[in-house]
C-alpha cells in the first residue's frame, strides 16, 4: 500500500504546483488586461490562450458588471478552494494508506 500512498502525496504535491502556477498565471493576465496589450504579442497570446478556457465558463454564469470582468477574481476562488481543500486530503489519504 506504501506505493499508492506514495503516488497519492506526489499527485497532491503536482496538483498544488500546478495550482499555484494558474494562479500566478491568472493574476498576470488580470494586470496584463489593464494596460490595454498588444494582442499580437506572443506573451499575451499564451496567457489568453490558457487562461480563457476557465474564465469563458465563469463569465457566462458572472457576465461583466459595469465594465468589471469578475470572472479573474471568482477562478482564483475557485483555486484556492481547491488548494485548501483538495491538496490537504489527498495527503492525509495517503497518510491513511501507509
């Protein structure tokens, strides 16, 4: 059992990485979008092109209101949610398992 105890805590320990990076990565976009970018710009191009697949659904449940684009703001929510409460029990399921 002390594999897939193993494998658990490595897969907790991928998922909070990646978390945090989406994170980082949502905040750049959010900054990003008030300087008015050039969409041109590769750099720009990838942080849209990785971010819109998870703020397009947030924006049609939370559509602008008066110009402010919440949709940011509710996916880093949703992410510390999900490092707050995925990452820990998947760790102490794996403690569980040794």
């Amino acid at each position: 059992m002390f594999v897939l105890a193993n494998f658990i805590r490595a897969l907790a320990s991928i998922i909070d990485i990646i978390l945090r990076l989406y994170f980082w990565i949502i905040i750049i976009r959010a900054i990003i979008s008030w300087v008015n970018p050039d969409p041109y710009n590769p750099i720009v191009r990838f942080l849209y092109q990785i971010t819109e697949p998870v703020l397009r659904p947030i924006r049609k449940i939370i559509p602008p209101i008066g110009g402010l684009d919440f949709s940011p703001l509710v996916a880093l929510l949703i992410i510390y949610f999900l490092q707050a409460f995925l990452v820990p029990t998947l760790i102490q399921l794996s403690y569980s398992l040794r």
